[in-house]
C-alpha cells in the first residue's frame, strides 16, 4: 500500500518552494561564486593536494607551479608544524606542472599506476629532501605550511583539529576520512587560492588511486547507433553485441548473473575472443549464489574474471565507491552502454516482464578506445582493490555449464531501433565529470522540456562538507527550468524500498508545480504495469536529446560511485525512448483485438487447425488460450491448435487474448459438421510447430504469471542504488 510522503521532508518541500532560498551549510559551490573572478595572481607555488590519512603510510603531497616560468625549490621548505621538509637545488618546477612528493613509493606507484616525482621514504632524508623535526600529517587535523627560502609564507592549508597556521583565514577545512585525498578546487583550469576551507571542498570525492577521466565526445555517423530497452529487447541486443565480437570483450558491472549472458561470453571465450570482466565484490546485500555460479563458470571458461573488493578494516582503500556502471566494449569499437545490470531482471528472457531500463550500442573507435581505457584503469592489477576472482574464498572451481538458454517467445512492445542520421555522444564518466556539480544540472537547466525516469531520488542530500542537507541540485534544476517556463513530466520507482525516497521526490515536484501553476506532473509508476521495477535513469531533453546512464539520483552516484552515462543528441533516438517513456506514463487501457479466424466447414473425422494469429494489440499480447468445449476454461494455449471433431453439429469455439496490462478481448468461431447428433466428443491436441514470437509456451504460463504477481527476484539496495 502506498503512503504520503513523510513529515520530515516538509521543511525541505518549504525550502523548494522559496526561489534561491538553501538550506545553511559550508557549500563548496559558494566558492564558485565568492571567487568567479580569480586570475593567477599570487605565489607561483601552491599546495594543490595531500594524503593525510594513509593506510599504510603512504601520505603524500603535490605543490603545482601555477606561474608562467620554472621554479627551483632550493632552501624551500615545507613544515607541518612539528617537522619541516627542506628542498635542495635539485628539485624544480617546470611552468604550469606539478611535483608529487610521496613517503611510500611502491604504494602511490600501485595506486596511481605511475610513479611520483619525488620519494621521501619514511618522510627521512634523502639527495632531494632534508628532513628535520618529525614530519608526519595527523588524522585528527593538522597544518601545511610553505615556505620561500627568504621565510615568507607562499601558502598554507590546515585542516580537522588544527591551529590557524600563518596566511589561512577562518576555520580549518573539515578533517578527512582515512583513504581520502583533499585536493584543490580549480575553477576554469585555474586553482582557487582564497586561504579559506571552501579552496579545499570539492563536489566530488577524491580517494587514494582517485581517476580523472574527461568526458568524451564523437560524431557517430548514420547507422552507428542502436537504441533497445528493457525487458521489451535487451537481451536480444546484448547478445548480439557479444556475438559480434572478434579479438576483445570488455564487461563492467555492478552485477552479473544471467545465464544467457554468461553462457554467450564463455562460448565466444572458448572461440578465442579475449574477455575481461570487472565487477563489484560488495554489491548491497552481498553476491548472490546466481552470481557466484556465474563468475566462476566464466572464470573456468578461460575468461579473465576480476572484482573491486575490500575496505579500511582491511588496509584497503577504493578508489571508487561502488562499481556502478554497466558496459561492454566490443573490439575497441563498439561501446554498449545500459541502465541495467547484466541480472536476468535486467536482459530478461522474458521481454515482458522484468526491469524497466534503455540502453544503446554504438559503433565508435574513439569512444571504444577511451572507455576501454577506464575499464584498464579500474581493473589494473597493482592496485590493492582489484583481485581476481579465482583468489576468492567463492570461486568455485567445479561451476559447470549452465543450459542452453530456453527460446522465448514472447515479444515486448518494442524492437531495437538502428539510427539513420548522424548524431553526437558524449560519455561522462563519474565521480570524473562531477567535480563541482553534478554533470546533468546545466543540461537540466538549459532544457525547455523534460522527461525522466528514475529508480531512485533524494530529495536532500548529505554532501560531503554539509552539516545540514542541502536540496538535491537535480531537482533544483528541474524547478528552476519550469519556473523559466519549461515543461516537464517525471516518473520513479514504486517498489516497496523506494517508496519513502521516490513518494517525497514526487510530492515535493507536484506541489511546487502546483503551487506556483508550473508545467510539471510527476508520478510514481503504475502498479498494474508489467514492469517489475523502473530502473531506469534515463532522460529525454528538448526532444533532441537522450541520456542514458547508469546514475541514480543520490549523492553518492555523483561524488562517489563510478558511473557511465551516454547522451545523444538526436532526434530519432530521442523519440524512441519518449515512445518507451510514454508506455509507463500513460497506463495501457485498450483491450486487444481477439480474431479466432473465420467459421470452418468439416467432416466428421476431420482435424481442423484454428489460427487466432491476426489478434492484434497496441502494446503487445502476453497470453492466447482457447476454450472449445464452452466450459469457460483453458483448454489449448498459443495462437494456433488442433482440434478433431468426433460428432456432427455446430461446435462453438472461443479464443481469449490477453495483453501486457490485463486487458484480455475474446471471440467466437464456429466449426460445421454435417450430419446430426446429440452428443459431442472432442479431441484437443496442441501443434508441434514452434508458435510465433510472442506466444508463451504453455510449460513456462504458469512460472510466468507467479513471477509477474509475486516479482520474486534478488533487489539491488544500498547507498550506491542499484
């Protein structure tokens, strides 16, 4: 049962309501304000970033040479108040680079994959550092201190439980988290340098081994991209994406364990196709025993099965939050990117009845290149958050072959649709393209209309500098473009774990929209839909414009998690998913069209086949069942069946037609047998051939409407989303 969104989101709804008004909180994003004006003027040297709080003394620090010629840091010093680093005439500057000092060279080499400019192991003297005093960054708070060799002070940062060092001003930034990195605001490529805590506050959260992939961008030509959806076609078109695969298969996943799907990736492995697989080994709620099966199976298939796994109890720090996308690169390529885990709820063989998620498969060698790039990133073996999965207490060397996946036979509304025009994507990367915002607010705010859907929304977050929440800035966006006169129609999840979340996010919207008489409806999906959870983040802009992604609307999909979301511009892919988008908006209240074909005339002895196979739906039928003896009950199943009649007369038969939403239409044939008789004796028999594609088996009619009422299936749930 549905509930009203609860009281305590009131004083946030009161905050939405008032234009500009935020909730009080040390934002990072009034940096962006306070100094919008920045040159380089100042020191040419700056402390652009530190490890403070390393697992395994590891701390580190950068100083960037911000000035337009080189600097040699001879008789520089750098002081924490209770040691001092002094540099000697071999360490310089070049204009517009930076030097990384770290104490712990094998760990930031496995981190970042590169080797730092200069070690200062242990924090001891060396040929390029002298080190006095005692030299180490404290959790709990501390100071950084740069020095010319006159004395002066060139810059300075302090954070946590600290003093106020000489040239900062106000409070110390917040103390870090063990395994994060505080690194400094830029603002057009331009450091921010105003000695306050907010040159430090970053939307995005930086980690030990962090990335900074830029977002990407290519012109796809005509014919180059193929949009799907899910459950309607997902499968189909992921397979045929793994199929088309001739020397590399890259996977990238949150989850993995559909069988269709592990069974195609192990017999295109055992072709000779490389294929690397990387996903999440603290998925929420653990990793089922499917997904075990599964990884393991793929594992002994000769597939190289990696997974980004541990934490700080362990001495572990990942570089990302949780593992989030959901991709494929094919042959360097061919990218296929989705909202949807690679689950059997997310590319179901059932193309009725699972998940609600877009997807597309676009032919790019540029984009290929660059996101195989971020799955090498990811799954680079130095570093101590990757392990592979046979060295798991789960791997399971004796997982066997899974069968054959079974045909289906249904068909969902709809087909994948192969682009005919030229169009441009771009790819952002998270938590890379959110460094002060979340990449989608400008498109959100430049957009006249706009259409979402969504499987989770926070109508407050908790950022990472925020004492207080602060308003979701997605649907700031979204109020602020209808309150400059755009439209916009939303729809979220209404699974039982969202429905806290989601209801506030839809009542907050509607009563703005309501209030202030904006063009904006929001809703939560409809209960009698054949979609088993709106999964979802996808968005339609200026009906010109698709984003699919695998971002959920909470903080964490931003700042934290690792993320992928494709946009499109174009036209005719925008309009594919605003058809998919309009099947959930508007619910589905036509009935079918029932034909059972025209009478027939026979003689006794006779077996008739009945065809009802031009019964027509505007969406798409899911079951076709006869009744031939006039009890009211099933006797055949499938759109085609055979039926001897052993006694003359008029014998009334009807086919029942049933689609996606419930509505079912029936009608009537009649089959004409000279002679006379009182009794009637039938035979049913069903045919041999394989009926069209969307007609279901009569075995799989009953498993399928359990599932469709009871929507049995392993949740994604946590702070990451699903």
């Amino acid at each position: 049962m549905r509930r009203d969104f609860p009281v305590v989101v009131s004083l946030a709804l009161l905050l939405l309501l008032v234009p500009g008004m935020i909730l009080p909180h040390p934002s990072p994003l009034s940096a962006v304000s306070i100094h919008s004006s920045l040159s380089v003027d100042g020191p040419p040297v700056i402390i652009s970033e530190f490890y403070p709080c390393g697992v395994n003394y590891d701390e580190y620090i950068v100083l960037w040479n911000r000035g337009s010629e080189d600097v040699i840091l001879s008789c520089w010093t750098l002081s924490d108040g209770e040691g001092v680093l002094l540099f000697t005439t071999l360490v310089h500057i070049l204009a517009g680079d930076e030097v990384h000092i770290s104490s712990n060279y094998d760990s930031y080499f496995d981190a970042f994959g590169v080797p730092p400019e200069i070690t200062v192991q242990g924090w001891n003297t060396n040929d390029l550092v002298t080190v006095s005093g005692s030299f180490r960054l404290a959790d709990i708070g501390d100071s950084l201190v740069l020095r010319s060799p006159e004395g002066g002070v060139v810059d300075s940062v302090c954070y946590g439980d600290s003093g106020i060092p000489e040239g900062w001003f106000g409070s110390p930034m917040p103390a870090l988290r063990q395994g994060e990195i505080a690194k400094r605001v830029l603002m057009g490529g331009i450091p921010v340098d105003s000695d306050v805590s907010t040159d430090w506050m970053s939307f995005r959260e930086y980690r030990y081994g962090y990335t900074e992939h830029n977002s990407i961008s290519d012109m796809i030509p005509a014919g180059g991209i193929t949009a799907f959806a899910s459950p309607d076609c997902s499968l189909e078109v992921v397979l045929e994406a793994v199929q088309s695969a001739k020397t590399t298969i890259r996977v990238c996943a949150y989850e993995l364990y559909s069988a269709p799907f592990c069974e195609a990736l192990a017999c295109i492995s055992k072709s000779g196709v490389d294929v690397r697989v990387l996903v999440d080994l603290n998925p929420a709620g653990g990793i089922c025993d499917e997904e075990i099966d599964c990884l393991s199976f793929l594992s002994t298939s000769g597939c190289s099965v990696l997974g980004i796994y541990g934490n700080l109890d362990d001495d572990i720090v990942r570089h990302i939050g949780p593992l989030h996308p959901k991709y494929m690169v094919i042959d360097e390529v061919s990218i296929l990117v989705m909202s949807e885990n690679f689950v059997p709820d997310g590319i179901p063989e059932d193309p009725v009845h699972g998940n609600r998620g877009w997807g597309v498969w676009i032919e790019s060698e540029l984009l290929a290149g660059c996101l195989a790039h971020v799955f090498d990133d990811d799954a680079r073996r130095s570093r101590d958050d990757v392990i592979a999965w046979t060295t798991t207490g789960w791997f399971d060397s004796d997982a066997g072959a899974f069968e054959p996946p079974r045909p289906v036979y249904l068909s969902g509304a709809l087909r994948p649709y192969r682009s005919t025009q030229a169009c441009t994507v771009r790819l952002h990367v998270s938590p890379d393209a959110s460094i002060q915002s979340p990449f989608l607010v400008p498109l959100l705010e430049s957009s006249r209309r706009i259409m979402f859907e969504q499987f989770q929304s926070d109508i407050c977050w908790n950022t990472r500098w925020s004492s207080e929440a602060t308003t979701n800035p997605l649907l700031t966006a979204i109020i602020d473009a209808l309150r400059n006169g755009g439209q916009s129609r939303g729809i979220l999840d209404s699974s039982w774990f969202n429905l806290d979340r989601n209801n506030a996010t839809v009542a907050g919207l509607s009563c703005i929209a309501v209030s202030e008489d904006l063009d904006g409806s929001f809703l939560l999906m409809d209960e009698r839909s054949p979609i088993t959870i709106l999964h979802n983040k996808g968005l339609i802009l200026d009906d010109r414009t698709a984003v699919i992604s695998s971002n959920n609307w909470v903080y964490s999909s931003f700042a934290r998690n690792r993320e992928l979301a494709a946009i499109v511009d174009s036209e005719e892919m925008a309009s594919y998913f605003a058809d998919a988008f309009d099947m959930d908006w508007f619910p589905d209240e036509i009935p079918p069209i029932a034909i059972a074909g025209a009478d027939i005339d026979a003689r006794e002895g006779d077996v008739v086949t009945l065809d009802a196979s031009e019964s027509s739906d505007d969406r798409a039928i899911v079951l076709i069942w006869w009744d031939l003896n006039g009890d009211g009950s099933a006797d055949s199943y499938g759109p085609r069946t055979d039926f001897a009649v052993t006694a003359p007369g008029e014998h009334l038969v009807t086919v029942h037609v049933e689609d996606t939403w419930g509505n079912d239409a029936s009608d009537t044939m009649i089959v004409r047998v000279p002679g006379s008789g009182d009794d009637l004796a039938v035979t049913i028999t069903t045919p041999c051939a394989r009926p069209p594609t969307w007609v279901l088996p009569l075995a799989l009619i009953p498993l399928v409407l359990v599932l469709r009422r009871l929507s049995i299936r392993k949740l994604n749930l946590g702070k990451g989303g699903s």
